[in-house]
C-alpha cells in the first residue's frame, strides 16, 4: 500500500535547480534512508512533502488518514514550558476531549438543560469511555517511561526547556514524537547533539517502532540495520536503491571502480 506518491517534481531557488522532475514512492511498514551530500535536496525534499514549501512543479499525493511526525533540524521548544509540559501536548486531542467532557458535566446543572440530560450524559458516557480505551488516566506513567528511555527523567521532567542543551532539546522533541505514535515519522539527522548511548536506544526504539520511517542522517552506523531502502539524492534527480546502507555504499565503490577501469 503506498502512502506517499511523489511525481515528477522540480524544484530551485532562484537559478539554482535543487530536484529536477523526482519521484518518489513511500510503501506503508517501509524503514527508508535518505543519502547525499548537502545541498543535493534531502531537506528540500522533505519539506515539500511536509507542505513546508510548494515545488515547482510535480504531484504530492499522500494517502488518506495517514498521520505524520516530522523532526527537522530546525525545530524549536516553546520558552517557559516544561519538558513534561511539553510531552504532555502529545495527547493534546485527549486533552481537549476531557475538556469537552468535563463542560458537559458542568452543563448539567443548569435548569435550562434538564429536558436535555439524557442526551449529555450519552456524550458525556461516551466520551469517557474513549479516554479510557486510550489510555487517558495512564498519560503521566507513559510519558515517564518513555522520557526515561531517553534520559530525560535525569534531567527532571519539570526543567524549562529553555534551560536545555541542544542535545537535551533533540531528546524532547524525539520523545513527544514517540508518544504521538504517528503512522509516519520523519526525521531529518536526529542523531546531531546525541551521544553514543542515546543514539543506541534511539536506534532500538526506531527498530520497534511498527510503523513507516523516512530517515535523513549522515550516521551509517545508525541507518546501519535501520533501513531497508535507500534513495539517493545528487545531480537534481532521486535514485531507488533496494538496499541497506552498507550494501548501498558498497555497490557505489564498485560502480566507481569499475568508471576508472574504463
């Protein structure tokens, strides 16, 4: 099933052609990496298909019901809040239906209301039941698990994040994209700022995650085993390599080779 279907965009700035007629397919369950050096289009890429900016020319057809997450390398944290506040705007939708709930409840007291309660205590029932189902009254316990995996519970959770280094603030914003559980993560060289052993339980919890990854890193020991798929950006054009990193490297020396052999 294809969630994403890129066809034939061109994009530049100014007099400089950054993709020229590119496609792109992105399957559902697919891990894909992708390569090139910078200024080749990879973060031009994603953010036309984010709807950042509008190519040139070219479809953009995403598939329906598909939520995305999308970390880039200039993403930003809201000065004065918390980081638990901030993982908290992750389930802000269940937030706001506890809101709704809650009005419901007050409503009811209200004489002008009685003929009608029946009917609030119905939306009210139901509404509850689907916090419930979420996981709703269990937010608080998920957020520390989850935060502490990454190390954010040692840094404290009630810390303002403009207090953080850029590392701790990458951490922030990776883990409330791992709560969101979106169908779709994109993420653009997350692994800048991170030491060793926050790259590895990043890597783990992107190799559990069951859903559809696109991956922008100049790490390949961390696309290492991750993706399973590379596309290639150079030369204006996007080239499909059903290949690991490594594989995909590999086959580039012996193409290079085999160029200078001629």
């Amino acid at each position: 099933m294809s969630l994403l279907t890129v066809e034939n965009v061109t994009h530049g700035f100014g007099a400089r052609q950054i993709l020229e007629d590119a496609s792109f397919r992105l399957l559902k369950g697919e891990h894909i990496g992708l390569i090139g050096a910078n200024g080749e289009g990879k973060s031009t890429f994603l953010n036309i298909i984010t709807g950042k900016i509008m190519p040139d020319s070219g479809n953009i057809t995403w598939s329906r019901h598909v939520t995305v997450g999308y970390l880039d390398q200039h993403s930003v944290l809201k000065k004065g809040m918390t980081i638990r506040e901030v993982l908290r705007t992750a389930f802000n939708h269940m937030y706001e239906l506890e809101a709704e709930m809650l009005k419901i409840y007050q409503d009811m007291v209200l004489p002008e209301n009685g003929a009608k309660m029946d009917e609030m205590m119905e939306d009210a029932g139901e509404i509850q039941q689907i916090l419930e189902y979420s996981g709703f009254y269990q937010l608080d316990a998920k957020i520390e698990e989850v935060a502490g995996g990454l190390g954010l519970r040692d840094i404290g959770l009630d810390k303002d994040v403009s207090d953080l280094s850029g590392g701790q603030r990458t951490k922030v914003l990776l883990v409330k994209l791992l709560l969101e559980n979106p169908s779709i993560l994109i993420l653009d060289e997350p692994t800048n700022h991170l030491d060793m052993k926050t790259k590895d339980i990043l890597k783990q919890a992107l190799l559990d995650f069951d859903g559809t990854l696109i991956l922008v890193s100049h790490d390949r020991d961390f696309l290492d085993g991750l993706v399973s798929k590379v596309y290639e950006f150079g030369n204006k054009q996007v080239k499909e390599h059903l290949s690991g990193i490594y594989e995909f490297l590999e086959k580039k020396k012996m193409d290079s080779l085999r160029e200078l052999e001629r």
